[in-house]
C-alpha cells in the first residue's frame, strides 16, 4: 500500500516534474546545471523567477495526482475522501479515528461514514486498542494491496525512470525539498484547521 501518493502523481511521464529544473540555474538541454547552479549563483535562495516556477510546476503536479488518485479511486470504486483516509491509515496507522479524523479534517459522523465504507471494502480493520481496550484502532488490510499497485504501477515506473537521470546528491535534494514543502503544507493545514 505504500504506492499511494503523498498528495497526487504526475501521469504524464514526469513533465510537470521536470519543468522546474528546466528553469533558470537548472538543467539545460544538454542536461549540464545553468549557469548559476542548482541554487543560484549567489548562495541559498532562488530568484523571484525560479521561486514561482518552482509553484507552478508544483500546482500542476498536485493537480496531475488529484487527477491520477481520482481515475485510481474510481477503479477501486473508492470515493476520493476514502482513498486519501486510507493513505492516512496506511501512513500512520494503526490510528485511532479520533486520530484520523482530526488529520483528515473531517467532522467524526463523516469519518464514521468512510470508516463503514473503507471495512465493507476490506480495506481496513477496526480493532480493539491494546493500551486501552474500550478503545479503537484503525488498521490497513494489505490482501487488497496488489490492486492499488497495478494501477499506480505506471506513474511508479515514470517516476524510477525520471529518477534514474539524476545523481543520489540531486535525488536528495529533491526529497528534502518535498519533505519541506509537505511539511509546509501540513502546518498551512493546520492553521486554516483552527
């Protein structure tokens, strides 16, 4: 299960992905870093004009794996609210739907509604809280896993072959930017949550 996206996917082969390194300091053609290098000829901190297309191939990546986990739902026949909650259990589950629904931001006679769907499904189980057994504990059932994998296995395997053009130095970049971008995005989310 761990195939699901963090926020969405780009099915298109990666284009979106690539678009902010063909900007400015980042790969040419030639696949050579610009001239100012990855992080500008000036030290840490991109120009005004390499910032905002860093946004926009974000946005239009993000829209791309809206778009992707969508057409991946409808084949499960999964609503997208019970696809994104099931990639929350499976990333940090067992959890409590208390838990969930405060993640998901979801009002608890909802999560109820998609917790019902999600176990008709057999995708999740509700089992007893071993630290407190009046308690529930959410938990991925991985029998249906496979399923999820086939129909994420073409934008898998984009992204291994967008990977493979880059060095483990670029690819670690890349993960600590997204990490920082997502942990932006959860502290946004949890601002507006307030």
């Amino acid at each position: 299960m761990d195939s699901i996206p963090q926020g969405n996917q780009d099915n298109s082969g990666g284009q979106p992905a690539r678009a902010a390194a063909d900007g400015p300091g980042g790969r040419g053609e030639n696949g050579q870093a610009g001239q100012q290098g990855r992080r500008g000829g000036n030290g840490r901190g991109g120009s005004r004009r390499g910032t905002a297309a860093v946004r926009q191939a974000m946005r239009a990546m993000v829209t791309q794996l809206s778009l992707l986990n969508h057409q991946v739902g409808g084949h499960l026949e999964l609503r997208p609210g019970d696809l994104y909650c099931l990639d929350l259990i499976d990333s940090n589950g067992p959890i409590s739907p208390t838990a969930l629904a405060k993640m998901a931001g979801l009002h608890p006679a909802t999560m109820t509604g998609v917790l019902d769907r999600l176990e008709r499904g057999r995708w999740i189980v509700r089992e007893r809280d071993p630290a407190d057994r009046r308690g529930i504990m959410l938990r991925v059932l991985r029998e249906r896993g496979a399923e999820i994998l086939r129909l994420y296995s073409g934008m898998n395997d984009a992204l291994d072959r967008i990977c493979a053009g880059y060095t483990q130095a670029e690819l670690a970049l890349i993960a600590e930017f997204l990490t920082r971008a997502t942990q932006a995005g959860r502290a946004a989310t949890e601002d507006l949550a307030r």
